[in-house]
C-alpha cells in the first residue's frame, strides 16, 4: 500500500518508546500521509503534544471528552464524535508503542479512552507495534492477548531483541520506525 495520499491515525501508548514515535510522525509526513496522533494520558508523560502536533501538522487528540465537535450542520452526529470522526477517517491505524495495556484492552474489546474507542470503531486496518520488558512481553497473558489481537484480524509486528530502557536485555523494543513504514507499504 502507497502511504502518499493516506491519512493514518497514529495511537501512542505509555511507554518509554514513545519517543520514537516523533520519528514515526516525520518520517510518515515525508512520504506524504496525512498524520492524526492519537495519545493516551500515560503517553504524554513520555512525549509532548505539541511536538507530535509540530511534526504531524494537525491538532492531537489526547482526551474524549476534551474534544472541540465540528460545527453543527447538516451533517451527522458521527460526524461531530471525535473517535467516530477519526475512526473513519483513517486509512491505516497504526499503535506505536503499543503497551501490554493497550494490547490487553484491544485483544478485549475495552473501550476506556479515545485510542480504545477509536480500535473499536475503524474499519481501517490496524497494526500493533509492540514495547515493553522482556518479561512482560513473554508472559502468558501478553502472548494470549497478542494471539487474540490476531484472531480479530489485527497486524502485528513481533518487537525487536536488545538492551531495553529498563536495563534488561530481551525482546521488548520497539522497532525502528524505518522499519514500521516499510511493514505499512506491504500491508
């Protein structure tokens, strides 16, 4: 798939790899999407808005009930929801990091958040991006929940292996997010 002309819908989870959605963010702009990030409040203690804001070039949405609604006209009541409004109008859903917590919510059905309420109501195709430690990521729950993300049809990229920001050496990074566009261009 051509990411030019799309518009993708970037969620940030709460984790240390946020960080490396900054670059997420720039490196889609340059090939042309149309960037709307996504935070959860755990990820704005890692990253800011306004730097996403900045490097995306449109408003982020960190809150559902913060939201400003389109003005009112003709149009419809989704159309003024903001988790409707975005779910819609992503091509692509993509969920760097996506935390232990995201997945389990995912691979759930739970719905607590703009990010959450948004996976339950795209039509887009989703790709989770996976980071945390090495323990959690090998836990039996994270595994099921993983494998439940994959039988409600979700993409998935298996983490990196290498030093972690906790100290611990395993699979648990999050992958470079070169790497991330060029699973977006196959999917």
């Amino acid at each position: 798939m051509l990411i030019k002309g799309k518009t993708v819908v970037l969620g940030i989870g709460g984790g240390i790899a946020a960080y490396k959605s900054c670059e997420l963010v720039r490196l889609l702009v340059k090939e042309g999407a149309a960037v709307h990030v996504v935070m959860t409040a755990a990820a704005k203690e890692f990253v800011t808005p306004l730097t996403l804001q900045t490097l995306s070039m449109n408003p982020v949405s960190t809150d559902m009930w913060g939201e400003t609604l389109a003005p009112a006209r003709r149009e419809s009541v989704e159309g003024r929801i903001s988790h409707i409004a975005l779910a819609d109008k992503a091509d692509l859903v993509v969920i760097a990091p996506a935390t232990a917590d995201l997945i389990a919510k995912a691979a759930h059905g739970l719905a607590n958040d703009l990010l959450t309420n948004i996976l339950l109501a795209t039509r887009a195709p989703v790709l989770f991006c996976p980071s945390m430690n090495v323990h959690m990521w090998e836990h039996k729950a994270t595994q099921n929940n993983i494998g439940r993300l994959k039988e409600l049809g979700y993409h998935l990229m298996e983490p990196d292996s290498g030093e972690l920001a906790c100290g611990y050496e395993g699979k648990g990074r999050l992958c470079e997010p070169e790497v991330i566009i060029e699973k977006l261009t196959r999917m």
